[in-house]
C-alpha cells in the first residue's frame, strides 16, 4: 500500500489514525505507575504507528505531524526542545528507506526491520541523553525500554494489519 494507490480519503484517513494512536500513546505514557524506575523508562510503543506510517505513506504531511507530535512529547516529558523531534525523524527516515523491502515482506521480517530500527533509535537515544547534562543516560533502561519495544510490536500493530490488510500489506504469512 503506498500514497500512490490510495485515494486521497484514504490518504487523510490513514494519517490522522496514525497521528491519533501516537498522540494517545503519548497521553498514555504518562499516567502515573508509582515506581520511579517505570517513569524513567521510555518504552516507545508510538514507534509502531510511526513505523506505519513510514511504510504506507510517503508524504511530507507525515513528517510535519510527526515534528509537532514530537514537540508534544517534548513537552511533556520534560526532555530539551527537538530530542523526541528528532527521534521520531530519524526513527521515520529509516523506516521509509526500508519500505521497498517490506513492501511484500512476512511478518517475521518486518517485525525484524522494526527491532533492528528501534534498537538503532534507541543507541541515538542513548548517545543525545549522554550529551546532555539535563537527560539521565541508563544503559540498562534504555536497552530494557528498546527490548520492551520491540517485544510490544506485534500486540500493537494488529489494529495497523489490520487497516492495511485489504491493501495486500504483509504480503507472506
């Protein structure tokens, strides 16, 4: 499925479903769970509408979006101005590149892409918080907040399989 055979309903549609489940994703993030150490891990399951969203539809709309969303989670989690900004970019530029490979791809390896593309944003992560002295830098959250991430992902793309399914998206079983 790509912009180019949907109609442009269609276009809207799967946009602002994929910019709803991020901007509800990051409500939800920060309902309060009294452990200090759940507050402090970023388990990035708005990586996966992203990922769609990267996947299906390849326009600048989307990366506007995704500027503003991060902006949102800026804000909200208190991290400097442009850090989730810029990990949702990058996240969403590697996620576009693969996009000819997943096209027809099983669920195995788009599930695989997905890991590999997490891990790599959250070693982005990782690198910017050790940078700045306002982030605090835990190698073991930030590696259990990816392996959480990563384990989510076929929980919460099921409703996105499930959107793009008349679509021929997951070509292989």
């Amino acid at each position: 499925m790509s912009i180019f055979t949907q109609n442009p309903a269609r276009n809207i549609s799967t946009l602002l479903i994929c910019v709803l489940a991020i901007l509800l994703l990051i409500v939800f993030e920060h309902a309060p769970l009294g452990n200090y150490w759940l507050t402090v891990m970023d388990i990035g399951i708005f990586f996966v509408p992203i990922f769609f969203l990267a996947r299906v539809f390849d326009a600048y709309p989307a990366l506007i979006w995704l500027v503003a969303l991060g902006l949102l989670k800026d804000l909200t989690s208190e991290t400097p101005i442009g850090f989730w900004v810029l990990l949702f970019c990058v996240f969403y530029m590697l996620a576009t590149s693969q996009r000819q490979f997943l096209f027809n791809a099983r669920f195995r390896t788009v599930w695989t892409t997905f890991g590999l593309l997490t891990f790599l944003t959250y070693v982005a992560y990782y690198l910017v918080s050790l940078l700045h002295p306002a982030l605090e830098a835990s190698l073991l959250l930030t590696s259990v907040s990816a392996v959480a991430t990563i384990i989510s992902f076929p929980v919460f793309n099921l409703p996105f399989r499930w959107l793009s399914a008349d679509d021929g998206q997951y070509g292989g079983a």
